[in-house]
C-alpha cells in the first residue's frame, strides 16, 4: 500500500473514539454482513450509491477497498452506482490524490474512466453509473446508502441481501468556495474512518 495511504489509514484507525455510537451500531451492521459471507466463503460484494456517483459513492468505493486491504480481509470487491449517471467528481479525485493515490484517466468522454491505485498494482475503476449498471453485481451484495437523496429515491434495490443508509452531507455545497477543498477533505477522511471502522471489526 503506498505509504501515505497506510499512515492515513493508521491515523484515522486511531480515532475510532470519534464515531459516535450510534453511527458504530449501523457501520457493524455492515462488518457482520461481511462476516457472514465470509464464513461461507463467499464474495463480499458492496455496492455504495448515492444520487448521481459522483462524489461520496465513489469515495465509498475507494476507502472500502483500502479498509479491506489494510485489515487483510480477502475476496471483497467494492462498486459504486448511483440514481442518475453524471461523472466523477474532480474535486473528490483531488481529494483522493491529496491523500496519496494515484490516478490514472484512461479516457477523455464526458463521463471518464479512471483507475484509482491504492498499491502498484490494486486498485478501483470508478466511472458515473446507474446502481444497476452491468458493471455492478446484480445479486449477492449490500447496497450502502451514501446520501439521503438516494436513500429516499431507491427504496427497493433488486437482488441486495443488504440495504443500509449510512448517509454522509455533500462537499458539493462548498464547490467554488474558499472552504472546497477542505470539505471535500473532511468527506474523504470521514468516510474512510467509518469504512476502516467496518473492516476492523470483521477481524475482531
């Protein structure tokens, strides 16, 4: 894992105690999910969504696959999707390339493809997307609610054993303000924290 990726992760693992405890009882929703599949030894599949895949669902995505690296937990595959395709927010890849990652656009459309690498040679591929595009998996997996709007406009998402809304305020509110980038900032830590919180209970 590219170093200042790991001492982020062991810095936000520090700080557990800033979740409050009602956020820790729905996150070990999540990690008992998890444990579950892995007990039968299946894929762990989570699929993170909000509104239109643009900013926290993909952060989603990135952080949980970092959190299952760092804490060594196998065969978890992370996805995003949203209620509407837009694009990947620069502002949210600024922020992860502030944290240490290395992105990589492997297209120049309106709706990019990019390859978030964690390590040499792991990493996300995270693109806007419908929650049910065929990029995702359309069984076997939970859908985590990143934003409020979509937890409000998906009541029913076909074929997840797991529906969960761990809702997160949109960093879009401070685009184009003196305070975007340390919002943006802050969104990525605190989800990050709560998918490390996630994974360090599975291995308890």
């Amino acid at each position: 894992m590219f170093q200042p990726i790991k001492e982020r992760c062991a810095a936000l693992a520090n700080n557990f105690k800033e979740i409050p405890a009602a956020r820790k009882q729905l996150l070990e929703k999540i990690a008992d999910y998890i444990k579950v599949k892995q007990s039968a030894n299946e894929t762990i599949n989570l699929i993170y969504v909000c509104t239109h895949n643009s900013r926290r669902s993909h952060l989603g995505q990135v952080w949980a696959a970092v959190a299952a690296a760092y804490y060594g937990v196998n065969n978890v595959h992370t996805f995003s999707g949203g209620t509407e395709a837009t694009a990947f927010n620069p502002n949210a890849i600024n922020a992860l390339t502030a944290a240490g990652f290395t992105i990589q656009k492997t297209d120049e459309s309106n709706n990019p493809v990019y390859n978030v690498f964690f390590t040499e040679d792991k990493f996300s591929t995270c693109f806007s997307k419908l929650y049910n595009h065929e990029a995702n998996p359309t069984q076997n997996f939970a859908a985590v609610m990143t934003c409020s709007d979509a937890d409000e406009n998906c009541p029913f998402i076909p074929g997840c054993d797991l529906r969960i809304g761990t809702t997160y305020n949109d960093p879009k509110a401070f685009d184009n303000t003196i305070l975007q980038n340390e919002k943006y900032t802050e969104r990525s830590n605190q989800i990050a924290m709560e998918c490390l919180y996630v994974f360090s209970k599975v291995v308890e």
